[in-house]
C-alpha cells in the first residue's frame, strides 16, 4: 500500500496537517509548527484544508489520519517520533497504511554514533527511531535523532516530521520542500501586505471593501483577509496562478488602488514592521532618537530597540513614572506638574523636550498617560494618554482615549507613540 518516494504521485493541490503530542493539548505548549508548514506549503501553490492537534493516543491519531487520506493530498505529521513509549506517529501511520516497520540497521548505526560523538551510550529505547514502515523513504535529521519519513499510498502523500522547530524546519526545507515542488506544477501563491495603524478594523473595512471586491474577479482572482492586532490592521492580499509576472502586476495594482484610497494611515506595503519604517525614516533623515516614557514602562524603547542596528540612531530611553523622576531627569517642571498634571499635553511636550536636550538627540517622543485599572478621573479616565513628540522644529502633542484592560491600553499606546513618530519624521525634513 506504501510506494517508495520517487513514484511520482498526481499533482499537489491540497494538504493537511496533524501536531501530534499531548504536550500540545495543555496551556503550557503551543502549535508553531503548523503555522511554518502553512506558509511553507502556500508558498508551493498548495491550500492547507485542515489542522489538527492530537494527542498521544493510538486511536485518535488513527481516526484523524484516516479521515485526512480522505480529502487531502498531502498529509503532514510533525511530532511522535521519539524514542518514548508515547511517540506512536510512525507505528499509526504503518498501521493504517498497512505495511509493517523494519529496522533499519544503517539508522541504527546513525543514531549510535550521534550519541557516542556525545561521550554517550545510546540507550535501547532509541533503537525504536530506526524502525522504517516499509517502502517509506527515510528523511536525514542532522540535528536530532529523530529521522523524518516520507512515504506514498492510495495516490496521496504522507511525510513524518519531528516535533522540535530545530529539527523540523531545516528537515522540511532540505527534504520536503524539493520533492514537493516537483508535483505542484508552476502553479504558485503570491502574496503582498498592507500595513495601517491608528484606524478601526471595520473604518479600514469600510473604505477597502468597494476596492478589493473588485480585485476577486479575472483570471487570477485576488482574495484579501483583514487581520486585526492592537492599534494596527493588516490587509493580506493573495493570488494563485501560473503566470508570476501578470500575479505580480495584478497585486501591485491592488496594493497601488488599496493604498491610494486609505491614504496617510498607510505605513508599509512591503511587509516592513512600523518601528522598522520608523528606523529607515530616522536613518534616511540622519536623526538621533531619545524615548521618555511613563504609562508605556519602557515598551516603546523595547520595541525599538528589536530592530537590527538600531544602536546607529536611538540613542536612549528614560522610564518616568513618579513626578520627582520627571522633574529631576527631564526637566519638567514642578509649576507644569501643579498646573496641568502629570497626564498632560504640556507636560508630555515637556518629556519629550527634555529627553531630546538631556540626551542630545535630534527627535524626542514623550508618552504619559493613565494605564489603569484605577487613577482615573473623569475629567481623565482610565485610558487617556498623551504622545508628545519633539523636533528641531518645535513639539507636538496629541491626547487619545484608549479602550481595553491596562495591557491593551499600554500596547496601543506604543503604536500610537510609534506612528506619531512616523508621521513627524514624515512631515519634516530634520
């Protein structure tokens, strides 16, 4: 019932994927592998029907696998291929595919030399990761004990993948994704990302419909998915076909008509992340940045600060949460603090006009606000923050009442932060 991996099977249209492991089931582990084998997969041309977590459980993962060999035809395990008693992917899959496992005296030897290279025995319950159902071919794990196994049956393809990223994505890359490619045809997914912050999901909803409806008809219809995270809303724009260059064009119009009608809110169309396009923007302006942050607790200075190489132009951050550290270190003053209060326009202006000076930085950001839950009032309640931002030119500063729980606040706080920034640096030429 299982054929050896160079019997060409018919083209790949359609795969599932099964994570295997109870680990997988509990608050304690989470599937990422699924999500890699997604974009890889799409990628190829070929459309993910269906994942799964299953546990380590015989039966389940016979039933699951079963109903894939159905529908799909490609069919991805990762996970259950240890040396333990509860790996059982590879004795499920012999099972229901119908062919017995061997041992396979050369995996044997494999696995016994990566263990002695270690200064280790190799201890006899590994000797169960060299057990081959027959006519399967075995999948070279460098980095682990663990062999990945590809094999065919019933016109469909089934590949065994270990569980660890480590060893799994390098395994799917060097052994997988060839032998893939050769059965999906030159038919390929193409894809484009438009990034937009400070805008509600159903405003971007509203003004892109009349847009992209008109993208889904042609020979290469382009689908778009509104994704939604704090303060940002992504539209992935995505076309199948065999023509790439005509794709190409037809999303880079999309993107074009999408872009033109949601105007400034737009701030990348090339997958960069917002605090990358704010580094490019400082880097393309020869500017220095300096953060002083209070309600954010040093949140936005992280989120800079994850972009490579930004120790060329952010130069520092300080964290202010109490009056004294506001006046002592930023030089606001306490007649502002008594005026107008410590979540205040004037006194944000005056953070950001601080940290500027104090660090001697060419931009300056100052964000202050009231995170909650408690410390509002209703002239400021829970959620009002100000983003101040400071130039050569002079300093600006806007108040926004942020919905959600504290972590929510304070994450649209950073955005907020990240693209007034973006749309000062964009405004004035240093």
């Amino acid at each position: 019932m299982a054929g050896a991996r160079d019997a060409l099977t018919p083209t790949i249209r359609t795969a599932e994927i099964l994570a295997v492991g109870t680990e997988l089931l509990t608050p304690h582990r989470i599937d990422t592998n699924s999500l890699y084998l997604t974009q890889q997969l799409n990628d190829l041309g070929i459309d993910v029907l269906i994942k799964s977590v299953v546990g380590d459980d015989a039966d389940a993962l016979a039933d699951r696998l079963r109903h894939a060999l159905t529908r799909a035809d490609l069919v991805v395990t990762t996970g259950g291929l240890g040396p333990t008693s509860d790996d059982l992917t590879r004795d499920v899959v012999a099972e229901v595919l119908g062919v017995e496992l061997i041992e396979d005296p050369e995996l044997v030897q494999q696995i016994q030399g990566r263990f002695e290279r270690r200064g280790l025995r190799m201890p006899d319950a590994n000797r169960r990761q060299a057990a081959v159902p027959e006519g399967a071919t075995v999948l070279p794990n460098p980095n682990g004990t663990a062999p990945g196994l590809w094999m065919t049956a019933l016109d469909r393809v089934v590949v065994l993948l270990p569980g660890p990223p480590r060893e799994m994505q390098p395994m799917f890359e060097q052994s997988v994704k060839p032998g893939l490619a050769e059965r999906t045809g030159a038919r390929r997914v193409y894809r484009r990302v438009l990034k937009v912050a400070g805008r509600a999901e159903s405003h971007v909803e509203e003004i892109a419909q009349p847009v992209y409806s008109t993208l889904t008809t042609g020979g290469d219809p382009i689908q778009t998915t509104i994704l939604a995270s704090p303060g940002i809303i992504e539209l992935h724009l995505s076309a199948r076909g065999t023509d790439g260059a005509a794709i190409e064009r037809s999303l880079d119009d999309g993107v074009r008509q999408l872009a033109a009608a949601l105007g400034s809110p737009v701030f990348s169309v090339d997958g960069r992340s917002l605090e990358q396009v704010v580094a490019d923007a400082l880097l393309g302006r020869g500017l220095t940045l300096a953060v002083a942050e209070s309600c954010t607790g040093g949140l936005v200075s992280g989120r800079l600060t994850d972009v490579p190489g930004s120790s060329s132009w952010f130069l520092g951050g300080v964290v202010a949460y109490a009056n004294d550290v506001k006046m002592q270190l930023l030089g606001v003053t306490e007649a502002l603090l008594a005026a107008h209060g410590a979540v205040s326009e004037p006194v944000g202006r005056a953070m950001a006009e601080g940290v500027r000076a104090s660090l001697g930085a060419g931009v300056g950001i100052g964000i202050t606000g009231i995170a909650g839950p408690t410390g509002g009032t209703p002239e400021k309640p829970v959620g009002t923050v100000v983003i101040a931002v400071a130039t050569n030119a002079g300093s600006t500063a806007r108040t926004l009442r942020l919905a959600g729980d504290r972590s929510m606040v304070r994450q649209h706080a950073v955005v907020a932060a990240l693209e007034a920034l973006r749309l000062a640096l964009n405004g004035s030429s240093g």
